[in-house]
C-alpha cells in the first residue's frame, strides 16, 4: 500500500522565536531586474530589484536582517501536513 510518512499531530520544525541576523553588504552592480550584493562577512546575495529601497544603487552599502517568522512557518507546516494528509485519503478512496 502506498503510503506518504506523516509527522507527529502538533509536530513543529524547531525555530528560535526571536533568531535574526544581521549584516550589510555592498550593491555591486545591477543586472537587469536584479542587484548583486557583495557581503561583508563573504559571499553575494543576488537580490530581485523591486526588494531593494529607493534610492539604493550600485555602490549603496545596505543592512540586511533575515529573521525566522516562526508563526508563519508553523502556519506552512500545517498546511502541508493537511495536503499530505487529502492526497493519502484521495488515494485510499482510488483502490
């Protein structure tokens, strides 16, 4: 029987609550729709231009902030888990 592996009921990825980070790095240059930021700490992070503020160009020194949105993620968690969850009983009701 075919079957997709489904986590605990309440299961959650571990996520710190309030984990963020936080660097700056350089717009390198633009092409076309997109920035190359050169990081300070190393490494590029190419970034989709309609995310940069006005008035950031090539040579603009920029702070970046990644945070987990832990509410969100568990949100997303859940909701796969219940797709999984619809596509498992779509199949057992096909045989």
């Amino acid at each position: 029987m075919w079957a997709l592996p489904q986590p605990e009921e309440g299961w959650r990825l571990p996520l710190p609550d309030a984990a963020s980070r936080v660097s700056t790095g350089t717009v390198d240059r633009i092409e076309g729709e997109t920035a190359v930021i050169l990081l300070d700490g190393g490494g590029r992070l190419l970034l989709p231009l309609a995310l940069l503020t006005e008035g950031a160009a090539e040579g603009s020194v920029l702070r970046i902030e990644i945070a987990v949105d832990a509410e969100e993620s568990a949100a997303r968690l859940d909701r796969i888990r219940d797709l999984r969850r619809e596509l498992l009983e779509r199949h057992e009701s096909d045989d």
